[in-house]
C-alpha cells in the first residue's frame, strides 16, 4: 500500500509542477496552445502510464 501512496503523490507533484509552472511560463509563452495541447498530452499519457502499473501490480500474484 505504502508503494501505491507514493505514486499517486509522485503523480499529483508531477501536474502541480506541469500546470502550476511549465505550462504557464515556460510552454505557452514559447509554443501557444499547440504548446499547451502537447503539455496534456504529455500528463495524460504519463499518468495513465503510472496508474497501468498500479494496475498491473494489483494483477500480479506473489
């Protein structure tokens, strides 16, 4: 359980950093909304990434 913690927070730090600064100051000044279109992209796959091997780990048998 304690693994399951950590990447829910490591997934909830990763979009506090994403939205919070890249985006606002660092992508969509420079790219516009293709910029910003790619940034959700990026998150979205990212945490569905993390959350699969939540799932694939939930699926494993000891």
């Amino acid at each position: 359980m304690k693994k399951i913690g950590l990447r829910i927070v490591g997934i909830g730090i990763f979009h506090m950093i994403l939205y919070g600064y890249l985006v606002p100051f660092v992508i969509y000044p420079r790219f516009g909304d293709n910029g910003m279109t790619f940034a959700f992209v990026v998150a979205v796959v990212v945490s569905a990434a993390v959350l699969g091997t939540l799932w694939l780990q939930k699926n494993k048998k000891p």
